[in-house]
C-alpha cells in the first residue's frame, strides 16, 4: 500500500510539471551579453554557401527573460540566415517573443550565401547585424564576410540529363576538358590573376594544348577535384619571387575550404595529374596545399618536368608521386606527407638539387623520400632507374629513417647523394649490411653525408623549413651543384647551405 501511494505521488508530480506551457518571464532589459560582438565569416566565393557560425547569448539575471525580437538588421533581403535555439523563424531573418531562461544561454547558428555584388565594391565586405529587442534596450552583434567573386570550372549537364565525365584508362570519372573558347569564360586554358578559380571535378587539358597560369592566379579544388594533363597536353605554372608575405606572385592551389580551421587539412582535394604521354611540363613559384597527391607524374614522354620554387605541404598520400618519370628539381620544399613526401618510384630519371624533403607525419610508415624500381600491381614490374641524383639537399623528418632506397634485381637502381644532410638511425644494426646505406664507405653512391644532424628548421608545423647560421646544414653544400638564388630569391653564398633556403637570422 505504501509503494502505492508513492508511485501514485510520482506520477501526479509528473502530470503537473507535464501540464505547464509557459514560463513566467520579465522583459529583456537590454542586459544580454554575448560570445563575440562582431562574428566574422570567413572569405566565401560568390553564391556559394559558407560554413556555419555560432554566436552564444547569455542570461546572467536570476529572471526568465523574454526577447521581444531577434532579427537581421537588413530585413528579409539579408544575405545572412540564422537558427536561434533550433528555431527557424521568419525565413531565418526574424524571431519573436524568444525566452532565455535565468542563468542560461541560447545558440545562434548563422551561414551566408552572397553575391560579391552585395558587397562593399571599395573593400569586397558584405556586412548585416543581429539586432536583439529595440529602443532603447536594442543590442546588437555586428555580422562581416568577405565575398571574393570568382571563375567557376566545373563539368556540364548534358542534353540527354547526363554530367560531362573523362575517360581515363577504363574507367569515367567527373570531370571536362577545358575550353579555350568557352562562351562564358573565356580561354580556360589561361588562368589569370585576376579573380581566383574554382574548379569542380577534374579539368582536363586536351591534347595538343597548354594550360598556362600565370604570376598570382590562385586555383580553388572543390572536393574530389584537380587537373588532368592528357597525353601530349603540357602544362605551364609561371609564377615569379614575391615581395611581401602575400605571396602576391606565387601560383597556389589548394582546396576551396577558406576558413583558418581548414589551412592545415589534409585531403582536401585529389592533385595534379600528369598522365602518360604528357609533354613540356613546367613549374615555378608554385605552392600547394592539402591535397590526396600533390603532383602525380606517370611515364612522361621523354622531355624533363621542370619543377623549380615549388612548396609542397599537407599531402594525405604524396607530396609528388613519381612513376617511371623523368623530373629536374630545384628548390623544392615538400613537408609533411602520409606515406613520403617524394616518391621516386618503378624506375625513371630524377635529378633533385638544393631540395628540402621534410616529413613529420604522425605515422611510423612515412618517409621523406622513397626511392624504387619497380610497380606491385597484378603483374609485379620491375623498370630501371636511370638515375636519382640528390645535390646539396636535405632529407629529414621526424622518424628513424626518412629515407627508403628499394631495389629490386630486375632492372637498373643507380642513385647518387652529393652533399646532402640525411635522417637515417641504424636501429638495431637492421640495414648494417645493406648495401644501399654504406654512407661512410661508398663513394660511388654517397659524397660528403651529414647524418642525423638537426636542420634546426624554424618551425615546422608551420610550414617553415627556414635555417639560420646554427643550423647544420650551414656552409655545407658543394659550389658544383649551386642554384644562385634560393626558393624566396635571396642570393646564396659561397659554400652554399644545403636545402631550399639561403640562411638567414631567425625574427625575434
């Protein structure tokens, strides 16, 4: 009897609390506090959605308070949208008799979609508030985007209700070639700087053309995106030395991802594919950024991709992924990378001077540099190395060994280190015997080795390989294989450092 009569207590307190639809609320009073007093949303592309930002509003009063509106400054024609507390509103503009509870918040979530018409033509800002009660209890949070217009590269719908694909070997993936006559944007082939580009999928260069970039064109890849020399297509990257840290002559690609939480992720978009049978490539003063493959270069026709003043950061898979390839490397950076930041693989001809090869990867599987003559597909194939010459470079990391040098007997494996500062531990004597690592001894393969010595960068989780005169890697190069001018352009001095970088003072 007694379970009873308590049970039936719970269940009556139940109903009760149940029952209640309102609050006792007072008026605000102008007395909110909030997260931020200006919410910032990151640079967009025109008419493409931003991401989502969180505003946080706060109650500190012991009263339950009532809002009697929270809206957008600009009304209805706002560009802005907003959730408050999971509420929709008036077309996400405005919301009405809102309640916050004593010592409680809410959550506004607001997104953008502009046009860089909408935006202040002398800064490119397009601004709104968030405008909580009115007279005088009126507060308000300021709203600011920066809207950058753009040229938008991306496959098109078909007559037949089909997207545009590219054939590639046997299968068909989502992409298109681009046009040097296209109604609306022009020669594609041309990427300028004078708006950045936005491609969708994969934009192909046709045979026979040139894709050209000139100083300052910045590309943007969508997810899943690149470019895709086809055979006898050339590609031409022409960037030239900036003077400022708006790097406002370098030719970067990265993803199209512009908020700072995305500066640094990996993966963002697939790379820059030069397929077999691709011709005359050539890159200078080119940076990229966050992709699956930085450069994937399968079996060229025979002339030499000329890679010079290239930064390669933040690879899922490969900073530059090389196949039977024939490359010229001069004042190369790549840092960070899951499985090797340069892998010279199933043979070809490679010849790499004052490069710097850094990988911190979190993953006992990286390397810096991978070097192979063979291909483990269906068939295992084995082809030769011509050569893989490394001059006045540095290859280091932050694993035992950041360098893999793997032959197979089959095919032809000549390689060459002059001067270089390498990361190899000997862990265990494992590789005491191996031929390919007699650094001390072989002097057909290995001249003037600095091992495991810190490079002593100035910060690598910023992409700063950067030395100064502590560094060892001071003074140690060979004049024989000098580039005058180091990856920014500063002159280099005599005897050189190794890697990328000329030495310079640290800033303070």
């Amino acid at each position: 009897m007694r379970q009873f009569v308590f049970l039936l207590f719970i269940g009556i307190l139940i109903s009760l609390s149940s029952c209640r639809t309102d609050f006792v609320t007072v008026p605000s009073t102008g007395d909110l506090e909030f997260s931020k007093d200006t919410v910032y949303l990151d640079t967009v592309f025109t008419n493409i959605g931003s991401s989502t930002y969180t505003l946080k509003v706060y109650n500190h009063s012991k009263n339950d308070i009532n809002i009697p509106s929270i809206k957008l400054g600009k009304g209805l024609d706002s560009k802005y949208r907003m959730t408050v507390d999971g509420m929709q509103g008036n077309q996400g503009k405005a919301f009405n008799n809102v309640t916050i509870l004593a010592k409680d918040s809410l959550y506004i979530f607001i997104e953008t979609t502009a046009n860089s018409a909408d935006a202040n033509p002398a800064d490119f800002l397009y601004t709104d508030q968030i405008q909580f009660d009115s007279g005088a209890n009126l507060q308000n949070v300021e709203l600011v985007t920066l809207i950058q217009d753009a040229v938008f590269l991306y496959p098109k719908r078909l007559s037949d209700g089909t997207t545009e694909t590219l054939p590639i070997g046997d299968q068909k993936i989502y992409g298109f070639y681009l046009n040097p006559n296209d109604p609306v944007n022009g020669n594609e082939l041309h990427f300028t700087k004078q708006k950045p580009y936005v491609i969708y999928g994969y934009a192909a260069v046709p045979s026979g053309k040139t894709a050209i970039f000139d100083a300052g064109a910045r590309v943007y890849f969508h997810a899943n995106s690149g470019i895709i020399l086809t055979s006898n297509a050339s590609i031409n990257v022409n960037g030239t030395n900036s003077s400022t840290d708006k790097l406002e002559n370098e030719v970067i690609f990265e993803g199209d991802r512009l908020e700072p939480d995305f500066a640094d992720v990996s993966g963002q978009w697939g790379t820059i594919w030069l397929t077999d049978g691709s011709t005359n490539n050539q890159f200078n003063h080119l940076t990229i950024k966050n992709a699956s493959i930085g450069m994937l270069i399968q079996n060229n026709d025979g002339t030499t991709v000329k890679i010079k003043n290239t930064q390669i950061y933040n690879s899922t898979n490969y900073g530059i992924l090389a196949q039977t390839a024939k490359i010229s490397g001069e004042n190369i950076v790549i840092n960070n990378a899951g499985l090797a930041g340069l892998a010279c693989t199933y043979g070809g001809d490679y010849t790499f001077t004052h490069c710097t090869f850094n990988n911190n990867w979190n993953s006992s599987s990286q390397v810096a540099v991978l070097v192979n003559n063979y291909f483990l597909g269906a068939v295992p194939e084995e082809k030769n190395l011509v050569t893989a010459s490394f001059n006045n470079c540095i290859i280091y990391g932050s694993y035992s060994n950041e360098m893999i040098l793997d032959k197979k007997p089959g095919a032809t494996f000549e390689y060459q280190f002059n001067n270089c500062l390498l990361k190899f531990n000997n862990v265990s004597n494992k590789f005491t015997n191996d031929p390919n690592y007699q650094f001390n001894t072989d002097a057909v393969h290995y001249n003037s080795i600095l091992l495991n010595t810190a490079p002593k960068f100035l910060n690598v989780s910023q992409n700063k390989l950067n030395i100064d005169g502590t560094s060892a890697a001071f003074a140690k190069g060979n004049a024989a294989y000098l580039i005058p001018f180091d990856i920014i352009g500063n002159t280099r001095t005599l005897p050189p450092d190794l890697g990328a970088y000329q030495n310079m003072p640290f800033p303070k």
